[in-house]
C-alpha cells in the first residue's frame, strides 16, 4: 500500500467540503427531470425513520417493480448517504439542523417507495402493515400536525439535496458530531501510518 500523506488527506476533505459549500441547498428552480417525489411532513419524518430499513429492505427484494420505482429508490439510498446515513444528531428532528431538509428529503422518498409498495401483489401486506403501524404510532405521539419550513417541500429524483454546510458551524450538534468524525478519520490515519512504517533492525 501506498503511503498517503496528511496534507494531501487534509486538501481532500477541505476540497470536498468547499465544493458541498458551494452547491449547498437547491437552487431557487430545482431540477425538475426526474420522478416527482411528493412532500413529507415534520411529523411523518420521525416515523418513517424508525422504519426505514424495514421499507428499504422490502423495496430492494421486490421483483415486480418498474423504473420510476426503482429511480425513487434509488434517490432514497443516494439521499441517505448525502445525509450522512442519518448518523448526524437532530437531522431529522430538528428544522435548524444543516442536514436537515437533506432528511426530508431521502424520508420523503422513503415514504414514496412504501407507498408505492401498495399496489404491488407480493410486498401490498407487508407494506400494508407497515402503513398501519406507522399511522398508529404518529397518532400516539401526537405528530400528525406538526410542521416545520421543509414540511411543504416536494422533491425530484434529477435534484440531489445537500447538507447545508456552510450552516454547520452555527449549529452546535451538526459541528460536534462532524469534528469527532474528523477526530476517528485522523486517528485511523495515524494508526495506518505507524503500521506501514519501517519496522528498525535490531
């Protein structure tokens, strides 16, 4: 293995980031190509989180799909990975947080697959029985009328949200949770460093 030197590892992320700063958010259009993907509210987004893998995993065995369905799903998993597979605290459950309309947005696609998942003959009971529990569970949280900026916001496949980084230093959780990352990559860095260092003869 190749030798993979601090400032190179360091100019990377900074690049990555300042490119994300740049394009941060949507543009005032959006891009409208794709497959429309209808909104989500605030209060739907904590649900179906909590049942996301469930609907993921069904939608991704299904064999009887077309392709504006496996387009949606496909900008689910894209959506999930910008946002961090949802790994940053208060992505979903706060409006301030730079990630989260990304959230809405690959929730709002999450939320479009099972719905889809309705009519189709070998996953209609399973995600049936999802679209019960998680009526159900809103209903006993109270969260069917809760709404934030993002709640009215409809999405596209061909417009890919990004975090809001340029917000991230505003926003103590998002700018805590990124620096310990930050930390874990430099420390993994570090450890790589001294194993492919030359061990000294004796």
């Amino acid at each position: 293995m190749k030798r993979v030197s601090l400032p190179l590892l360091i100019l990377s992320v900074s690049a990555a980031f300042a490119q994300s700063a740049m394009a941060h958010g949507r543009s005032a259009v959006g891009n409208h190509t794709g497959i429309p993907v209808p909104e989500i509210s605030h209060g739907e987004m904590a649900v179906i989180a909590d049942y996301r893998d469930r609907i993921i995993d069904l939608a991704s065995k299904a064999t009887d799909t077309n392709e504006p369905f496996r387009r949606v799903l496909n900008y689910a998993q894209i959506q999930y990975s910008y946002c961090l597979w949802g790994r940053v605290p208060g992505s979903v459950t706060d409006e301030q947080s730079p990630f989260n309309e990304c959230a809405h947005a690959y929730l709002a696609a999450t939320k479009a697959v099972l719905m889809a998942m309705r009519g189709m003959p070998q996953e209609a009971d399973v995600a049936s029985a999802i679209i019960s529990d998680a009526d159900v569970e809103m209903v006993r949280r109270g969260l069917s009328l809760i709404t934030c900026r993002f709640s009215g916001e409809a999405f596209n496949t061909a417009d890919v949200v990004r975090p809001r980084w340029s917000e991230i230093p505003t926003h103590p959780a998002s700018m805590a949770s990124l620096s310990g990352l930050m930390a874990i990559l430099f420390g993994v860095y570090i450890a790589v460093r001294r194993l492919l260092r030359p061990q000294s003869s004796v």
